[in-house]
C-alpha cells in the first residue's frame, strides 16, 4: 500500500461524477429518514444502556456535516448560514461533541428534522445548479483538507457525503435496536 495521492479525475469527468454523488446523496438521505419516520420522536433523546448516542444526536450530527460537506467546504460560508445552522447547534452537533450532553432544550425533534430537511434541500440546490456552471471541473477540483473520500478536493468532501450519512444510518440502526425497535429493513 502507498501514500500515493490518487490522480484526480479528469474535468470532463467531473459533472458525471457529481450527478452520480447527489444520485448517492439522495439514496442515503432516503434511507435516513426511512428509519426516521419508523421510530416514535418521543425516543430521539433517549440514550439507551451501555450506547454513547441518541437518534437526536446522529440527526443534528448529519445536518451539520451536510452543511459542511456539501455547501462550506464547496463555496465557503455565506451570511444566510448562520440562520441555517447557528453556531450554537454547530457546537453542539460537531465533530467532537458529546450525544449525551444534548437534550430537548437543544433541539426538538420537529427542529431537527426541520433543519435536517432545510439544509439537504438547499445543499441539493446549489449541487444541481453547480452542473450548469462552466467552470465547474475548476471548481470541484480545488484542494480540500480531511474528510474527503477518493479524491483530495471539493469533489472528493462530496463523494465523502453520501458514505457518511449512510455510516451514521448504521447507527441509527443499531440505536433503533437497542431501544427495543424493530428492524426498518
């Protein structure tokens, strides 16, 4: 094995490459809230025995890293941002914080899946409506530092998305199970 930096991929390859990361995006986004509608909003702050998460946690955790992954890492903030994911919920939902320290006043079910579902929709957005920019292999072939998958550019923070929401689903998963919930699939 090396340390070898992948060679990246050519800017004609680059507008595939996304539609088939939103294609990605949108499947475990839509296996995410399959589990979601499947499991009671008055569990969500519930940390069951011996698990260091709740299903609230992981929802604000994802609506976090989306907005990271798919929209600051790729165009940088914008001043509507902060009315999107304050800085207070960042903090809470970061990469580092702790799932036991949230609770309701936090944030409601109803809040976080009305931020969850804000923040995909308007990621998604922007992604579509980058597929019609002429400068878009430019763009998404920037240089990006950690997390990215495949690739060390804005591309590669997006194909890391979809792989994300889906290791974060797992989980959703096994805290479903251990709140004596039946299996989704």
């Amino acid at each position: 094995m090396t340390d070898a930096a992948p060679d990246l991929p050519s800017p004609d390859d680059v507008p595939s490459m996304l539609r088939s990361a939103l294609g990605q995006i949108d499947f475990a986004r839509n296996y995410t809230v399959a589990l979601l509608d499947a499991t009671p909003k008055e569990l969500w702050h519930e940390v069951p025995p011996n698990s260091p998460t709740s299903i609230a946690w992981q929802i604000g955790h994802l609506t976090v890293s989306q907005y990271g992954l798919l929209m600051f890492r790729v165009r940088g903030r914008q001043p509507d941002d902060l009315d999107l994911i304050p800085g207070k919920f960042r903090k809470a939902f970061g990469r580092g914080s702790d799932p036991a320290a949230i609770g309701e006043q936090t944030a409601s079910p109803d809040e976080l899946l009305e931020r969850f579902g804000r923040v995909h929709q308007q990621a998604m957005t922007e992604l579509h409506a980058l597929l019609d920019a002429p400068d878009v292999a430019e763009q998404l072939l920037e240089p990006v530092d950690m997390p990215y998958a495949a690739y060390p550019v804005k591309l590669g923070a997006i194909l890391f998305c979809p792989l994300h929401e889906q290791i974060h689903s797992g989980q959703i998963g096994l805290t479903r199970r251990l709140l004596d919930l039946d299996p989704v699939r």
